[in-house]
C-alpha cells in the first residue's frame, strides 16, 4: 500500500469505545490506552465512540466527548484527553449500519473493539464487523458470546474437564414467580457462602457475596436486575490468579498475577473506584501449579474458540491447593493499569508491542478465513 508520495500507507485502525454496557467507563480507560499505544509510524487511530444510549460518533475526538459526559471516569496519569473547546466536529453516525458501508471510503483497515460487557464484548459488534467482512481484533463472534456468558462458559468447559466451582442457574422468572423455591433449590445444592452473579457482566457489576439466606434474597434480587438469567456458585476461600494468553491457534501465555482484595472481594470499587486491590507480578506460585493453570487457560481457549487475546482466571483453594478456573475475559481490561497488559509487559512484551501483535494477529485471522 502506498501513496502519492510513495511512503507505505499507515494501517487505519478504528478504536471502538464506550457503549451501551454498565463498563462504559471502563471502555473509555482501556481505548485511551489502546490508542496510545499503537505506534504512530505504522499506525493512524480512527476514534469511534458509542454512546450510552447507542449512538455512534465519529470524527473528530468522540473519546474526549464521551469522558466529558462520564461523572465517574478518573483519568489516571497518563490517559488525559484534551476536550476540545466545541463539539462542533463530532459527526453522529445515524445507526451502526451506516458506518460499515462508510468503512471502506473511510478507509478503515482494521477495527480494534475496546468495548467491554454486553454489546461489544458478546459477539455483537463482532457479528456486525464479520458481516461487513472487515478484520478485527479479539475473538469472533462464537467465541465472544459464549465467553461472555458465565452459565455457557461453565457448560462447555466442564465438557472440556476443565476444574469448576459448583454452580446453579436461576432463571429472572423462576426467582420472580417462586423465590422460596428458588433460595431452597439453592440451599440444598450449595453450601454458605456462595456468590452471585448475572451471567452477561464484568468487572463486578451485580456479583454479590451471600453468607446466609437474607443475603441470598438480596443478592438474587440484584443480579436479576442486571440479567435474565443468573449464575449462583459455591464460594472459595483461596487466591485469586489470573492469566494471559495471546495468539490464534497456537496460542502462548503469559506468566500468572495474583489479585490480593482489601475489600471482602474484588468487587467493581476496588477494581475501579478506590484501587483497593494490590495486583502482584508475579505472583508466588508453585512451578506445577503454573504449569497446570497453562495447561488449563490454553485448552479453554481452544474449547470456548477464542482468538487474539483472553484474560484467564483462576482460584487456587486454601489447603488443598485445588485449582478452580473462575472465568474467561475475551476483552480483558485494558488500561495502563490493568492486569492483562501487565502481564505481558512482565513476559518482555511491552504493550506497543502487545497491540502491534494483536493488530496482526487480527490480519492474519482475516486472511486465513478469506
Ligand atoms: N466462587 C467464588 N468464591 C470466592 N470469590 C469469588 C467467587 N466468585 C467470584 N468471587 C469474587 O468476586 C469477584 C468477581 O467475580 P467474577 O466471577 O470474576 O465476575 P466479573 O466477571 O464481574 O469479574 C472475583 O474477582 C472474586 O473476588
Ligand atoms: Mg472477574
């Protein structure tokens, strides 16, 4: 690619972010420091915000417009935005269907989806940008919904043997038609405490720790809020340790970091809010016992069809030493401070080179599929 001039065109990545979800301000953090990091000599960011409430923007600068509209976006050092004087130059999109024929005269390249949560992380957006036959980063559409929902994560890896907390699904309408049928079916099948969480969220939106049956009530109660169908699981007493992975088919890992919570877990205000967490890399494990979490994040990878890049999650219980996987994040967090790139960074990958990969792993699933 080349133009008049004759030097090689930049690649045009288009940072999607914001969205509909309750991580909206997470979105925000994390594409700042996507767009940050993608290098300037091969790269030219195209900014795409969605709004709360759907809305396209494209552009000049939508992600100063979106933290400008977020009480409760915290810039970190390093992630600040000027805010232009006007909104003059911000263009909406008139629905997400208009923008894809405009890919092309735009010339778009490649879309990196910093979206977390429902409608961006599930399979959405991805559905849309396979769709329009465009490449983009992370994994497709199969691999992003159902690893996005708690309740089928947990159906295909234990199909898998991968080690699971026990767990109950609650549908909205059983909890809403029958509670006490519900709190009992509970009871008999978990023991205290257990934790509760609407099966289509992240970064701690709606979980809830339940130490007896008031709390129960509570818990379901708001988890139902969030989600239709809810995941109620058997509560660990151990460390939590979280992994990276990175590629296609042949995926590699990361080594693990542990999440040490001030909070009685790691609920949404010490991941976001007052960064009452201490995340340590890396984390003091047993050899085997890494080992064994490798093996397990690189076979879930493989059974949930991931591609580009997933976040892993384990428990590794008091005592027994028993290793648990929690969950699998498809659009792990992203931001300076998160774990993922963390991660990476302690393997000797920095994180331009980290979005450099993931810009190519991108490509190159495109072009296998092609
Ligand atoms: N079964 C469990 N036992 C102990 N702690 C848990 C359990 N499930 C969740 N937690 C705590 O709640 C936090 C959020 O739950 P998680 O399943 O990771 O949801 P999210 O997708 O919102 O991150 C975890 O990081 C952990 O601190
Ligand atoms: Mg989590």
């Amino acid at each position: 690619m080349t133009d008049s001039n004759s030097q090689p065109r930049k690649i045009r990545v288009a940072v999607v972010f914001g969205g509909r979800s309750d991580e909206h301000d997470v979105s925000l953090r994390s594409a700042r420091t996507i767009m940050d990091a993608l290098d300037s000599d091969r790269y030219e960011v195209v900014e795409i915000g969605i709004t709360r409430s759907g809305q396209w923007l494209a552009g000049e600068s939508p992600h100063a417009a979106l933290v400008a509209e977020s009480p409760m976006f915290h810039l970190t050092e390093g992630e600040q935005t000027a805010v232009p004087d006007s909104s003059r130059d911000i263009r909406p999109v008139i629905g997400a269907e208009a923008l894809l024929p405009q890919q092309a005269a735009n010339g778009i390249d490649i879309f990196f989806p910093a979206l977390h949560g429902p409608m961006g992380e599930d399979g959405t957006i991805q559905g849309m940008l396979e769709m329009a036959g465009v490449p983009y980063v992370g994994s497709g559409v199969l691999g992003s919904a159902v690893g996005m929902d708690k309740a089928m994560t947990k159906v295909i890896l234990e199909q898998a043997g991968v080690p699971q907390l026990p767990w109950v699904l609650i549908t909205r309408r059983e909890w809403q038609l029958n509670p006490d049928e519900v709190i009992a079916r509970i009871e008999r099948a978990l023991p205290y405490p257990v934790f509760v969480k609407p099966a289509n969220m992240g970064s701690s939106v709606g979980v809830s720790k339940a130490k007896n049956s008031d709390d129960l009530r509570t818990a379901l109660q708001e988890a139902a809020h969030f989600d239709r169908r809810v995941v109620v699981e058997q509560g660990v007493t151990g460390r939590e340790l979280e992994m990276g992975v990175l590629g296609n088919d042949a995926p590699i890992t990361s080594g693990l970091g542990e999440i040490k919570p001030r909070a009685e877990f790691y609920d949404y205000a010490s991941k976001y809010l007052d960064d009452s967490a201490d995340l340590i890399i890396p984390a003091d494990v047993d050899p085997e016992i890494q080992k064994e979490m490798e093996r397990i994040a690189i076979e879930s990878f493989i059974a949930l069809d991931l591609a580009g890049l997933a976040r892993v999650d384990f428990f590794l219980e008091d005592g027994t030493n028993q290793i648990y996987l929690n969950e699998v994040n498809t659009l792990p967090g992203f931001t300076s401070i998160s774990m993922y790139p963390m991660l990476w960074q302690q393997a000797g990958i920095a994180l331009p080179e980290l979005v450099n990969r993931l810009v190519e792993l991108a490509l190159e699933r495109h072009a296998h599929k092609r």
